[in-house]
C-alpha cells in the first residue's frame, strides 16, 4: 500500500529554518517524480516544488531560492528544506507522488503544519 | 502563470442531484487538467486526470470533460459521501496551479 508521511512541521520565528520530512513507503521515491504542495485558507492550494526522479528540482518562483527540495533514496524520504520563513509561509504542506510522467498527483500525505509566527 | 478560475465557489444541492462545476484556463492547457476532491482534515484525492479519464477507485457518477480552456466536472447522482470541496489543476506548465475550489453543500 503506498503511505506518504509528512513530519517536520512547527512553530517557527520569522527568519528561521525548517526541513520537512516526507517518507514513503509501497514504493520507492527514487522511481518517481515527487511533489511538494502547500495549503492555506487564503491562498488555497500551492506548488511549492517538484523533484523528478532523475533529481532534477523545480520551484515555485515566489520561493526565490529559499527553499530546496531533495531526498534520500536509502531513507525512501523526500525533504523540503526551508530558510528565511516568512509570515507568508505559515501553511499545511503536503508531499505528494506524481502519476508517472505526469504532472498531476495520485497520492498524498496527511500534511504537516508549518507556523511561521514571532 | 496559468490562472485556473472555477465557478462557482460554492453549490448547494440534494442527494441525488447532478452537480456541474466548471474551470477555466487563463490560456490553453490542451486537456492538461486534473480534478481532487477534498474532504476537511483529509489531503486532495485525485478524481479525474487529463480532463476526462477517471483514477482508478473513483466512482463512475464523477466524469469530466474539455479542452483548451474550459472544463466540467459532472456527479451525476450526488451522494451523501461527495459533500466535499473539489479543486481543479492545471497539468500543462509550471507553475503549476490550482483553481480556488468549489464546495459543495447539502
């Protein structure tokens, strides 16, 4: 069965760091291209980043460099680091694994909550 | 970036009803649309992919249709289980984007 489990999330003060962890398992992150989407009330749902399984990355524009999407083939988990949050950031973020070769995504995490808030 | 606008932002129907919600593309996508339906405290569950073809699981009652930058997601017969908010998202080219959703209501 294939389980997405995200853990990381937390109370962060403005400027911080964070990395999230999001690990597999029912199949292997290596084979397949996977995806970081968060949540807000707000802004609704959002691309952050993708990671193909070649280990090439994408990101979201507005991310500008701060984050950086990576994973650990022997540790089936995918990670999402993030510096320099923001206010704006504060959101449930969900890992998700793309259908194969596309660009839509089949399954999905629970999420993990992520305050960025002094 | 692609801008995804679904109407309408909420329905209010009845068991048994056939909902119809719609999403346009800011441009065209081809048939590079995807639908989730989201349930409060649950992540997105895939629906539909490349416009019309159903993920496996889902229910036969949910179809979709479309191209270029108008597209329909249609419950035929509304459950109790489908009051939900549905999202659609663009496939085509990143960003990535989802539209603002659709909530349906009893």
């Amino acid at each position: 069965e294939v389980q997405l489990v995200e853990t990381g999330g937390g109370l962060i003060q403005p400027g911080g760091s964070l990395r999230l962890s999001c690990a597999a398992s029912g199949f292997s992150v290596s084979d397949n291209d996977m995806t970081w989407v968060r949540q807000t009330p707000g802004k609704g749902l959002e691309w952050v980043s993708l990671l193909y399984r070649r280990g090439t990355p994408k990101y979201a524009d507005s991310l500008k460099g701060r984050f950086t999407i990576s994973r650990d083939d022997s540790k089936n988990t995918l990670y999402l680091e993030m510096n320099g949050l923001r206010a704006e950031d504060t959101a449930l973020y969900y890992c998700a694994r793309h259908q194969v070769g596309k660009h839509q995504f089949d399954y999905w995490g629970q999420g993990t909550l992520v305050t960025v808030s002094s | 970036d692609i801008q995804m606008t679904q109407s309408p932002s909420s329905v209010s129907a009845s068991v048994g009803d056939r909902v119809t919600i719609t999403c346009r593309a800011s441009q065209g996508i081809y048939s590079w649309l995807a639908w989730y339906q989201q349930k409060p405290g649950t992540a997105p569950n895939l629906l539909i992919y490349e416009a019309s073809s159903l993920q496996d699981g889902v229910p036969s009652r949910f179809s979709g249709s479309g191209s270029g930058r108008d597209f329909t997601l249609t419950i035929s017969s509304l459950q109790p289980e489908d009051f939900a908010t549905y999202y659609c998202q663009q496939a085509d080219s990143f960003p990535l984007t989802f539209g603002g959703g659709t909530k349906v209501e009893i």
